[in-house]
C-alpha cells in the first residue's frame, strides 16, 4: 500500500489496492458501488467511517 497512512481502510472489508502500470498504488473504496455518497477513492487518512465494515 502507499506510504500514506490510510486509516480505517486498512482493515476494511470495502477496500481494494488498485495498482497502475506504473508502479503507484490506490485505495479505492468499493461501498461506493452500494452508496454513491461514499468516495471512489477517499482522501487519505481516514479516520472515520461510518460505512465501514471490518474484513472477515
């Protein structure tokens, strides 16, 4: 994952490490595909969450 901290996501069931071609790596949040008022890809730290689900 990137070297910024990216929070909840990191143990969140909703989120995928999107890799480019070019060797950088994004969090992206798939709850948005559910709920649209969630962000594609959220700024990062998050701190809060209230979609958050942990992984099992």
């Amino acid at each position: 994952m990137p070297a910024t901290p990216i929070g909840l996501c990191t143990s969140c069931r909703f989120q995928k490490v999107i890799r480019s071609g070019r060797g950088s790596e994004f969090s992206m949040c798939t709850r948005n595909k559910i709920d649209p008022s969630y962000p594609k890809y959220p700024r990062l730290p998050v701190l809060r969450c209230a979609g958050r689900e942990p992984r099992p």
